[in-house]
C-alpha cells in the first residue's frame, strides 16, 4: 500500500487509513439527496429569541464520557482533544419548550489561534467527533491546526448527540431486520413503513425528537455552535452532504459566514429524485471501469468481457436472494448486503480490488470478504457497534425529501435499475413502499428538498470554494459547478476519481488550494485545476 504523496515536512499516514475513517459518513450520500429552500437571515433575524442559546458558555473537557462504542472510546482517549456539548432547542419555534444537546469535539490550535473550523465529514448520519479523531495525526500536520481549532459535531439524530435517532439495534443490523438497501429500500407494503415509522418514533423519544432531525435544524444548530464557539462568522469544511449544510448556512445566514469549504458538491438546482439517479450512474459508471480494468487480466471473476460484466456479477449476487451466504463469522450474506458492500467500495479507487478479491472467495463459496465490505460501509466496529448511522439518515431524508406513492417509487426502482444495470432488481422484490409513508410528519418545508432554493442578492454570499472531483462517483462533477455558479463561489477542479479530495487524495495542490483560503481567504484562480495521484 503506497503512502500518500506529500512533502517530507508533512507526513501523511496511509490513503487507505483515511479513506477507512471517513468511510462511516462519506459512504451514507449514496441513500440522501439535495436539501431545498432557505429563507435570507433576515427572516430568521425576526423570530424567536435565541439569545440564551447563543450566548451559552461551553464546558470543554476530557472526551472520556463522550464515545458510544468502543472504537470511538479508543480514539476520543487521545489527551490532545477535548469535548463539549452545545444546548439546543427541540423546535426553534419554542426555544422555551424541550432542548437537546449537540456534541462536539475539538482538536485546539497548536499556535496562536485565530478561530474554529467547524466541520462535517457528510452523510446524513456522518459523526463529526469520529472524523476528526480518527484523522487527528493528518489534521496535526496541517497549517490549519496550527491556527484554528479544528471542531467537528454530531449532527442531529446522530452518535452522542441527543435527540438521537434510534430505529433497529445492532443485533437486528447484523441479522438483516434493519433498513435493507436494494436500488432504493426494500419496503414492500404499507404495514412494514408503518412498522418503520412506529420503530423509529419509539427508539427515539416521540414523534417530536424524531422529525425535529432534518437538514435545516442541522443548520441552525450550527449557527447556535459558531456563536457558543465565541466566532462572529463561521468557518466551515463540509464533505458531500456536507455541501448541503454549507450551502444552506450561506443562504440563511449569509452576514455570519467567513469561509465555506464544500468538498464533493450536491448540485443545488436538480430534484432529489434527479440527484439520486445521477448518483447511480457514477456508481455504474465506477463499475463499468473496475469491469475493464479487471478483464485485462485472464483469471478476471466478471469475466474477459467488460460488456458483459454486469451479467456476471447478477450470476454471483442472485443466489444470495434466496440464501445468504454463510460467513466464519457466523453471520450471513444477505443480496442487499453484497450490494451495499461493493457500492461502498466503488466509491474510491483505491478499493477496487477489494471488490475483486470478495467476489472471488464468492464464487469459491466464502463471504467473508463481502461481509467486510458490508461491515465497512457500516462502520461496523469489533464490538458490534454500528458507527454509520442509518437511522438517522431516513430520519433526516424523510423530513428533506417528498414522498412517492407505491407507484412512483416502483417505477423510480425500475428507473434506476435501467440507469444502473448493475442492480439486478429482478433479484429483488416487484413494488415498493417508500421508507417515509408513515412517518409522523411530512417533509421540514424549510428542508424540502424539491422545493426552489432562496434567493441571495449577488455579492450578499462572501467568497465561497467549492472542491470538485471529475470522476467522483457519488456527488457528479456538475454539481460541484452547478453549486459554485449558485454560491457565486470558486471553483477546484480536480482529476482523479475519488469521493472527498482535501487531505483524503494526497494531493498537494488541492490541500495547498484549500488550506490557502481556509486561512488568509486566498481562493484559487479562474479555471484552477488539481490531479490526484
């Protein structure tokens, strides 16, 4: 395994090591889409007082208490990082009613400090905590760190942070009764979404906690932690979903942003349903080159023909409809978790083989590299402890996103499956249910994600950047242009195909592009262009 390229003064460990920690939250945009309208920060100016919540005090200490599975203990037990939690309200129309508590983690500046980062490493459902732990010796390394305090959170619905989304335990995770991913979620009947619904209600405290998770209550969490943080303007990193955030935070509060880094853009002018289909043929895409570069070679499990690798990859996963596969593990390898394994691993380049390799115990009769793949997609760690959170991703969606009669989302399937052949939906079941039609409240009109985006005066947005990767398989590089024309913002080009760039590529030239505007708010050129190694 190569190590990154990077100059001698600033080490890197491995790409693989990165792309492993960042895997719980990058991985999760494959089931999430665009969020919608916002409303300019003079509206929101004009409503409840926040003042309390905005002028809280934050009480960092040891992260000791503040992990929720033992692979988070272990890296939350570095002494050089520090947590809090920031008090919330439940509804931010009733800032006086129920609140809950976001939590943070910080990595202070070495040197003179100058302000927070805050970041999110994507999702909906990415822990913030866990990214900036796993990847403290990379942060380290960087100028940033030495300026800025690098502080990531648990969104809403997520890890520590309370209301936490709660559906289906890690047992029933590891026995596929959970949420099970197929071209979209397998839920075949109106009493399974009313089950799902009534699952997640009760596992997470009500009605009330359970659709107060949404994308723009994320947002407004955020401006409550820029202020407790001591920042009059944000400084904000975000990763995939990320860009949903940043964009949406630049729209609402617009007088309260100093820099807005999108790495891995959801393009803002497209549907959710649009958006998912254009997700879909990057990942067939991605195969479709993992297919030609794997016939090159005359024992190739898909095959010596790239045109028909699909087919052979439908012969390998059908049998796993009827009966999953056992594992040494004692676990089994159902058809949806073949599939969420591998989408996951296409999501990067560097992980191709590992496709290769669990297809071929596959077809000698052994799954346990499938399960792996499956395991990291989920970051599911030794304890058993699901790291990815996919509650909390339907929670956010089913507040984000319109919800499709049984008709539209069947056809919807189909649509994909034509988009991206390589799901085998035959292999599946014939008429789905979508996973929110129960859910107790329809979508946060303020985080609906067809709905027109808010219009910004030209100028009233500061500079913004926005990182785009050609090949990236999972958020289209027009929508890294497409979010750069709507934020008035600039543009970084970068070649290579990978989902996330900025420290988790090795490339000098991005990290250089975006830790320049970062700190002295120097963005990159007109037509500024990078290449991953």
């Amino acid at each position: 395994m190569s190590m990154l390229n990077r100059s001698t003064t600033r080490p890197r460990p491995l790409r693989a090591v990165a792309a492993a920690a960042a895997a719980a939250s990058l991985l999760l945009l494959a089931a999430c889409g665009p969020g919608g309208p916002t409303a300019p920060e003079g509206q929101a100016s004009s409503g409840p007082d926040l003042s309390a919540f905005h002028d809280q005090e934050l009480d960092w200490g040891s992260c000791e208490d503040a992990a929720t599975n033992e692979a988070d203990a272990a890296l939350f037990a570095n002494p050089d990082l520090e947590c809090a939690t920031a008090e919330v309200p439940i509804d931010y129309t009733k800032p006086d009613g129920d609140t809950g508590r976001v939590a943070m983690l910080r990595l202070p500046a070495s040197g003179e400090r100058e302000g927070s980062l805050l970041l999110n490493p994507g999702g909906p459902g990415g822990s913030g905590n866990n990214f900036v732990a796993a990847l403290v010796e990379m942060w380290q390394a960087t100028p940033v760190a030495e300026r800025y305090d690098i502080v990531g959170f648990d969104p809403r619905g997520v890890g520590a942070t309370t209301p936490r989304a709660e559906c289906f335990t890690d047992q029933e995770l590891d026995e596929g009764d959970g949420f099970r991913i197929g071209a979209v979620y397998d839920i075949t009947s109106a009493d399974e979404a009313e089950y799902v619904a009534e699952r997640c209600v009760e596992g997470t405290g009500g009605a009330e906690a359970l659709t107060s998770i949404s994308t723009m209550n994320t947002v407004r969490d955020m401006d409550v932690m820029r202020a407790a943080l001591g920042e009059d303007k944000l400084t904000f990193l975000g990763y995939s979903y990320g860009s949903e955030l940043g964009e949406k935070y630049a729209k609402t509060y617009p007088e309260n942003v100093r820099a807005v880094v999108i790495d891995g853009a959801i393009s803002p002018d497209i549907t959710a349903s649009e958006f998912r289909l254009s997700q879909y043929v990057g990942i067939q895409a991605a195969f479709d080159d993992l297919a030609a570069n794997c016939a090159e070679s005359p024992e190739c499990v898909l095959g010596p023909d790239p045109d028909a690798a699909v087919e052979s990859l439908h012969s390998l996963l059908e049998p796993l409809a009827e009966t999953p596969a056992p594992t040494e593990a004692g676990r089994e390898v159902s058809i949806y978790d073949a599939y969420i394994g591998i989408i996951g691993a296409l999501y990067a380049e560097s992980n191709w083989p590992n496709i290769l390799t669990a297809l071929d115990e596959l077809e000698a009769g052994r799954a346990d590299a499938l399960l792996a793949l499956r395991d990291t997609y989920f970051s599911r760690g030794p304890d058993g402890v699901y790291g990815l959170d996919y509650d909390s991703n339907v929670a956010t969606r089913c507040m984000d996103w319109p919800v499709l009669s049984p008709q539209e989302q069947t056809a919807f399937a189909r649509e994909i499956a034509d988009t991206a052949p390589m799901f085998d939906l035959d292999a599946f079941t014939q008429e789905y249910h979508h996973e929110c039609e129960a859910w107790p409240a329809g979508p946060d009109a303020a985080s609906s994600a067809d709905a027109p985006s808010a219009d910004v005066p030209d100028g009233e947005i500061p500079s913004t950047l926005v990182v785009s990767v050609t090949g990236d398989p999972v958020t289209p590089h027009a929508g890294g242009v497409a979010m750069a024309r709507e934020l008035g913002g600039s543009l970084l080009t970068v070649h290579g195909k990978q989902h996330g760039a900025y420290l988790l590529g090795g490339s000098d030239c991005v990290d250089d592009a975006v830790e320049a505007y970062i700190l002295d708010l120097e963005t990159p050129k007109a037509g500024a262009e990078c290449s991953l190694p």
